[in-house]
C-alpha cells in the first residue's frame, strides 16, 4: 500500500520535473523560459524528496529527515538564482515578448511630458 | 548580553539544521546545535547588520501555509500553460510600488513571488521603491499588482515591521 503511494509521488514528482524541462523547449524568450525550471520543478522535486523520506523511514524504521532539508536549501536558492538570471538578461537587453521596462519607463515619461505640453 | 548573542532566533534555526543534518537527536548533539548557533552568527556578525525581529510568529506561521498551497497551485498553472500554447501567453513586466522598507522583509517577498503563480521578479529599483516583476501570462496587471500586495506584502509587513 505504501509502497503504490510512493510510486504515485515519484510518478507525480518526474512528471512535474519533465514539463518543466519541457517548459524551455516550448517557451519563445528567455524571460517566459525562466519560469519553468523555478516552478514546475519546486512541487516536482518536492515530490520526489516526500518518497524519499517516506521510502528511507520505512525501510530502516527511523524518520530520515535529511529530505527536509534539501528542501529548505532549493527553496532558497531557487528563486535567488532566477532573480540573479533575470536581471543579468535585463542587464543585457535581451530580447523579450514582453515590453521591456526602460521602454515602459519612456513611454511613460514621454505621456507626462505631452501632457504637460497640452496643458501648456 | 546583545553583543555576545546578537541572533537568537538563527541561533534557534541553525541549531535545527544541524539537527536535521546528523539526523539524531541525541543530547550531545543538541548541545553541540546550540553551540555551533551561538558561535556561527558571532563569527559572521558583520554580514547580519540588523537583528532579526519577528512581531507576529503565528502570522508567519499562517503566512507559510498560504505560500505552500500557492506553490502547488502555481505548479498546476505554469504545466498548464506549458502544455498548452506557448504561443498565445502575454508576459508582461509590471512595476510594483514597495511598502515594505526591510531588507529581510524584501527579500522574501521577492523569494515569495518567485516561487507562485507565474511571477518572477526581476530587479529591485536603486531605492528600494519599486520591484520589477515579470509575469508569464497576464492580461489585468494593475490586479495582478493588488493581488500581490494583498495577499504577501501586507502579511509580511505585520510580521517583520512594527505598523
């Protein structure tokens, strides 16, 4: 009975990691690509990391707890590393389906000033 | 007494996460948890410039629970979207205005925001006003932007910052 629960989570846990995987293939720039790896991944880890503990406990009758702590470091480092890659791309411009924000700053300050100009 | 145990509460989580690592808990380990508590934050005490305070622990504890489930959930949404067409999605970056002021309290909101529904954040503007935030697929960002605020920034203001 366990043993099927198990096989469910790793199931569910490669699952989850592959359309994460999945995610960079399918995804067009390198800002949509990023949000593959940081979610899809986290409830496919986590998955694989609950087997684990439940498996290792079983089978030496003491709770192995090592899989809570893989836990704690990838959720911490998860989402710095994208951060920290986001901002180098946006450092570098790289090109985006979406509009950039320096654009988007322009943009804005260009409407203040033909409002101002309107007003004058 | 400040100057010789500046960080209780990563005294506290760094005794656990020796815990967890020996994987026992045996009383001599314990002690050697606290000790190695009591001695990491005084050797690194030039990197934690402001002390930790935490106003409302069950909030943070409530707060936790709320990101567990909207993890699962953002999982859900970003295999949707994946599996369905990529070419369709509209990502948008979104300027969001900061009410937080502590560093502790930005940085997790930013970590927070990565981790749920189809956000990333992207940079955090010279003065710590604005969070740029990227968003996989958006079509109202201005709720978007409420949403984020009602649901994790106003949470972590009441536990990190006295109102």
């Amino acid at each position: 009975m366990l043993e099927v629960f198990i096989s469910l989570l790793i199931l569910t846990g490669a699952i989850f990691t592959f359309i994460g995987s999945l995610g960079l293939v399918r995804l067009k720039d390198f800002y949509t690509r990023i949000h593959g790896p940081t979610k899809a991944t986290t409830l496919g880890v986590g998955s694989l990391l609950i087997a684990s503990a439940l498996y290792f406990s079983y089978l030496e009758r003491s709770i192995s707890l090592h899989e809570v702590l893989v836990t704690l470091f990838l959720f911490i480092t998860a989402p710095v590393s994208a951060h920290m890659l986001t901002k180098a791309a946006l450092h570098l411009g790289l090109q985006s389906l979406a509009r950039l924000p320096e654009q988007q700053v322009n943009r804005q300050h260009n409407e203040q000033e033909a409002k101002h100009d309107q007003g004058d | 007494m400040h100057r010789f145990f500046p960080h209780p509460i990563l005294a506290l989580i760094l005794a656990g996460i020796w815990l967890l690592l020996v994987n026992s808990i045996h009383p001599g380990q314990i002690v050697l948890g606290l000790l190695l508590g009591w001695m990491i934050p005084l050797l690194t005490t030039q990197f934690w410039p402001e002390a930790v305070r935490i106003y409302k622990p069950f909030h943070l504890l409530h707060f936790v629970g709320i990101i567990l489930i909207d993890i699962i959930q953002a999982n859900f949404t970003v295999a949707r979207l994946v599996l369905g067409r990529p070419d369709r999605l509209q990502p948008a970056f979104i300027s969001m205005p900061l009410i937080l002021k502590s560093d502790l309290a930005i940085s997790f909101l930013a970590n927070v925001i990565t981790l749920t529904p189809g956000t990333v954040s992207a940079r955090l503007s010279h003065d710590r006003c604005h969070l740029l935030v990227h968003a996989l697929d958006v079509t109202n960002t201005e709720e978007l932007a409420n949403t984020i605020k009602s649901r994790y920034e106003k949470p972590l203001k009441e536990i990190f910052e006295k109102c």
